[in-house]
C-alpha cells in the first residue's frame, strides 16, 4: 500500500499527543488539554479537536514547555524514532528550553550533596536535628 493513502488527513489532538508520545496514556493527553496545558494554534483545544498538517502546538509539561510544528499525522503509537518524526520543534521553544536547562543545573549548584548515604549514626543525628533535640 501506498504510504501517503495510510496517512489520514486529520487526527483528534489527544489521539495525535499519544501517537507521538508526547504523553503515555491518551487519558493523560485528554486530562493535560482539558486542564490547559494544550493550545493548538494560539488557541485554546478541546481533546476531540482535529489537527492538520502545519498547526502549531503548545505544550506545557511540569516546568517544560515546548512550541512544536505538525509535521506527519498518526492515530497510531509507534517506536520513539518513528514518533519524533511526527513534529518539529521550534528553534526558538529549543532555545528556551535550553536556557531553562542550564539556569535549572546553575540553581542545583549550590546544593550539595553527601558523597554516601548516611549510616545508622548519621541518620540518628539527623533525626535528633530535625525533632530539636541537638
């Protein structure tokens, strides 16, 4: 069969965030788009909104947030190389993220951390500490 023939020519938007594993369950996908973490073209989505070839989405994931171009429709889920072929991100939401990646690790810099876990002793003086006890 011809290729171009499988490919449909729209795809419901909580169908198509699955399919190109943006979320792992498509009730994720649904939930994220009716909490509003989904807009579609500068506009708000509804989960059975149908997405074409060339729209524009919006996509907020905890503390990421990714712009990205339709590139490929699927109501299929398939491997992660296959899905990442389904959009293009932005250059500029790639340099945002960036940004925000390196001021998160410049954040954690200044934690640091016990090269081991604490043992028995350690963690009964960290227990006294935090009770008051001293």
């Amino acid at each position: 069969m011809n290729e171009m023939q499988d490919m449909p020519l729209a795809v419901r938007a909580d169908v198509w965030l699955w399919a190109a594993r943006f979320f792992k369950t498509r009730s994720l996908a649904k939930q994220a788009i009716d909490g509003g973490k989904v807009d579609v073209n500068g506009s708000g989505c509804k989960p059975a909104k149908t997405l074409h070839v060339g729209d524009r989405i919006e996509l907020t994931r905890g503390e990421e947030r990714l712009e990205v171009v339709i590139v490929a429709l699927s109501q299929m889920r398939g491997p992660a190389p296959v899905a990442q072929g389904l959009y293009r991100e932005t250059e500029a939401s790639a340099a945002a993220r960036e940004a925000a990646r390196a001021q998160r690790r410049l954040g954690a810099a200044g934690l640091l951390r016990p090269p081991t876990r604490p043992d028995k002793q350690a963690r009964r003086q960290i227990q006294r500490f935090k009770d008051g006890q001293t």
